[in-house]
C-alpha cells in the first residue's frame, strides 16, 4: 500500500491553517474536476485532492495522520506501525486503501449489512450498502439532466473479500441538493450473497468551492470590487451569477462592506410540502472598494482637491 502525503497532494506546508487548505483545495478541485479538466488522470488526482481536504479540514483526523507521517513518505510502501488504532472515522466515500487502513478500523456497519467474519451464516445475507461521494460544481445543481456515475463495490464470497466490481449508473439527482446532503438509491450497493437482496448507494453531496461565490445555505455571496469613485458616483456594473451575467447598479456614496440583494439568483430551492416555498435562493453582492496600487501625479491633485472640498471625517467618533 503506498503512503499518501496530503500536505503534498495540496501543495500546502504540514502547519497550513484550515484557510490555506480550504483555499488549495478550491483550486485544484476545479482543475481536476472530471466534467471538465483534460488533464490525464483528471479523475484520480481530483479524488486524492478530495481525499486530502478530507482528512487535513478535519481537526481529528490530521491529528492522526499527522501522527502517522512520521512513518512513511509519499510514494513509499506503508503499513501502519504495531499496535495502531484508528479512532474509526472514516465517512464512508470512495477512498483509497491508505486512507482506510488509517480510518477505516471501527466504522460503523450500516443497519442491515452482515459481515462476513467468524461462523456467521453465509447461505443468504443483504449486501452491503455503500457510500460515495459525488462532487458537482455549483452550475451542476441547475441541471435536469442524468449525469453518468461510476463507483466500486465491495465484493465478498465465502472466502471472504473478492475483488470490487465498477459500476456505472445514470444518476438524475433532485432539484435543489445541497452540500452534504445524503441520497439513497435501493438496490445499487453491493450484492448479496446467495439468494440475498442488495444493499443501498448512498450518494453524499458535495459542492466543489467556486472561485467566486460562496454558499450559504441557498444563498450565494460574491465579493464586488468598486474603485473609489464607482462607490462615491454611482455605477452601472457587469455582475456574474451561476447562470449568466447581470447589469448591477450601485447607488451614490455607496459603503464599503455594502450588502446588495439580487432576488432569485442563488442556489436552487425544493421545499417539502405544500406550503414551502421552492423556487431559488438569493445572490448578495459585497461591495469592496479598492484604491489603486498606484496613483499618477494627475490622480493625486484630483484626490487633494477632493480631500479640501470633502467635510468628512471617518474618524469623529474617536474625538473627546
């Protein structure tokens, strides 16, 4: 089995803190996303990316690999040192070996899944039911169409473990999915033993970080940045969102930190029951003024003058 260095596989130093990991990640999820990178082995580098985050963004599980680093190096041969216990906290996605002999010891078996160890009575039992983790941009939740999924299947027989089988579906998810939520599909996981039923895939949704919009709940926020003069003037700006670009008008003597509210331009919505709402969330743009890195001899008088013939001081609440 070889050992994984996530640090490497980000890119980031072993005391990065959780926004230059987050940050990492963003990057390269997007440039290994399988829909869209033509970069070889798009699919396995952007699952050791995911993997990563997976472990490094989770306090006790980089503690544990941090405990394990010690021990290999990244390409290297690893077999966990004598005597290792996983405090067992692994979520269940498509992994690889490394990642499981770290966290896998101690998961939980789903409810209804037999093992397959000691005398247990192989003559008929339900399959396992599987986890995996799907990433979609956030463009992917706008879309009605059936999207193609493959994962493996854990494979057992009376000896025990078999190799896993590759599956592949076509997956229409429902309107409005949201990060982490958790989707069962009967029957898709791995097949049962004897005349035994198989067990559920569960897919766990997972949004890929966008370079320009954060998600909160349905809504979006987008930073905006202003010139000084666009914030004082007014301005008539060019705004993107997931589905296309806007006109943005923003008022004069408008502030720094300024939330505008763009109705029906967030993540889509699907409520449950007749008297909730479905429809979208909402998109709010930030604003952020920016001065320039550097101002002509020209800029400068105009900002003097403007400076003797402003009377506004954004400091008369420190005067005694």
């Amino acid at each position: 089995m070889e050992f994984k260095d996530y640090y490497k596989i980000l890119g980031v130093a072993a005391d990065a803190d959780l926004k230059a990991i987050k940050t990492a990640y963003r990057k390269l999820a997007r440039k290994y996303h399988p829909d869209v990178s033509t970069v070889k082995d798009a699919e396995k580098q952007f699952k050791d990316v995911a993997e990563a985050y997976e472990v490094l963004s989770d306090d006790k599980k980089r503690a544990e690999f941090d405990q394990l680093r010690q021990y290999g190096s990244a390409g290297q041969r690893f077999e966990p040192p004598p005597g290792w216990q996983s405090s067992g906290q692994g979520s269940g996605g498509d992994f690889s070996d490394f990642f499981e002999s770290i966290f896998g010891a101690g998961r939980q078996r789903t409810a209804g899944s037999r093992g397959f160890e000691g005398t247990e009575d192989f003559t008929s039992s339900r399959g396992r039911d599987v986890d995996v983790e799907l990433p979609l941009f956030l463009e992917d939740t706008f879309s009605d169409e059936s999207r193609p999924l493959e994962y493996n299947l854990p494979h057992y027989g009376e000896s025990g473990r078999l190799a896993d089988i590759r599956k592949t579906l076509s997956v229409k998810l429902p309107p409005g999915v949201a990060d982490g939520d958790r989707i069962r599909l009967k029957g898709q996981g791995g097949p049962g033993f004897g005349n035994g039923p198989a067990g559920d895939l569960y897919l766990r949704i997972r949004l890929v970080p966008h370079p320009l919009f954060d998600v909160a709940g349905h809504d979006l926020n987008i930073t905006v940045p202003v010139a000084p003069w666009e914030a004082a003037l007014g301005a008539k700006i060019t705004l993107p969102t997931l589905t296309g670009k806007i006109s943005l008008a923003i008022a004069p003597d408008s502030q720094n930190g300024q939330r505008l509210r763009i109705k029906g331009k967030g993540l889509r919505i699907k409520g449950k029951g007749l008297r909730t709402r479905s429809g979208n969330g909402d998109l709010f743009a930030i604003l952020k003024v920016v001065m320039p890195a550097k101002s002509n001899p020209e800029a400068m008088r105009l900002w003097k003058e403007i400076a003797s013939a402003a009377t506004f001081n954004p400091r008369r609440e420190w005067e005694v």
